[in-house]
C-alpha cells in the first residue's frame, strides 16, 4: 500500500457518500467523489456506498454504468469495497416488497427480507468473523452499527483450487445473515464502517491496506 491510497467513491446519488469519504480520509486516504468511468478505473480502490432500497441503487448504478465500473475493476483485480445496499446489489437479485430487481450479479444468491420480529435492524451488532479475516483483523469481536431489514442469508458460490475461499462474515438479527464478504479484490459490509466509530476506522483501514 502506498503511503495514502486513492480510493474513489462512487458518487452515483446515494445519500451517505460524505460520511463515507470522512471515515475513509480518518483511515487514511485520498478520497474522489466521481462517477467517471476513467477515473473510477485507475483508483487504488473503490468503494460502492448504498442506502434505500435495492431497485433504486440499481437505478443509480445504472445510470452511470456502475455495474462495468465494478466489473472492469475485478477484472483486473483491482478491489472494490460494497457498504449496505452497496453489497447486496452484488448478488443476483433483491426482492423487496414482491419486487424482484435484478443485481449487479457479482455473486449469486438473493437479498431477501429478515424474518426478524423488528424491523428495520437498527444498532449494534456483533459478528461471526472468521480467524483469517483481512478485514476484521484485530477487531473481530468489536460491534459495528447496521441500518437494514433486507440482507443475503446464505451463500452458494463454490470456489475450487486454487482460487481462496470466500471469507464470509455472519451476523444475526431473527434470522442469521451475511454481515461481511471477503472474496478475493470483492469485499462487503452489511453494516455501516463509516458509523462504527473507531472499529469501523480500523476496518477501513485494514481494506486500505489490502489495495
């Protein structure tokens, strides 16, 4: 990693782009808001934030191309950080209130909603990271602050030698979902790093040493 990684956030008209751009510069980074293609492309990494529902992020991704953005980039295995809907539009499908919005298909499966007696599932949380983690390195038993009533609750991607094993990060709230994807240059967070106070500066400070 160079001294301050570049990371561009991909400013397609969701609505926590400037908190994200703040916890990323606390961990360490130059941080660009763009939606340009060239410009995304060529950053150290880029994260894809997300809040709202799944259709509406497609629809902003859309529009910028954001789904050959992300592709070009792992491609060339070049990371790509997902937030909130920002990782479960990395699925095949998101099904919200009978509607069913095709993803960015990046891994299959689809975001479902919880079968939680509360919703949305608001606060803090702690997870099930496993001991190899990049991301949760040193902070594996910290909580971290989720906002959501829809997320991937199982995994059936199947990796072969002698590509790595996706690390995969669970949480629980009703039912037990994904709370974190790490899988090669593509990572994910369920919950929010940016509102997570210091773990959550730790944990974007572990990506930003990964790029």
């Amino acid at each position: 990693m160079s001294a301050s990684p570049s990371v561009v956030i991909l400013d397609y008209g969701s609505g926590n782009i400037h908190s994200a751009a703040k916890a990323l510069e606390l961990a360490g980074a130059r941080v660009t808001l763009s939606a340009d293609r060239s410009v995304a492309e060529a950053a150290d990494g880029l994260l894809v934030p997300g809040v709202g529902a799944f259709s509406a992020v497609m629809a902003g991704l859309t529009a910028v191309r954001g789904g050959a953005i992300v592709e070009k980039r792992l491609t060339g295995g070049r990371p790509v950080l997902g937030i909130c809907v920002g990782m479960q539009v990395l699925f095949e499908h998101g099904v919200e209130r009978g509607n069913d919005t095709p993803g960015l298909g990046e891994w299959p499966g689809v975001v479902t909603e919880l079968d939680a007696p509360i919703l949305p599932h608001m606060g803090w949380n702690t997870l099930e990271a496993p001991e190899d983690s990049r991301l949760f390195a040193g902070i594996r038993d910290e909580r971290f602050y989720f906002v959501h009533s829809y997320a991937a609750q199982d995994w059936s991607l199947e990796v072969h030698d002698p590509f790595p094993q996706p690390r995969l990060t669970w949480a629980e709230h009703g039912s037990r979902f994904l709370a974190a994807v790490e899988n090669g240059p593509l990572s994910a967070t369920q919950f929010h790093p940016e509102k997570s106070g210091d773990a959550g500066i730790r944990l974007l400070k572990n990506w930003l040493e990964t790029l």
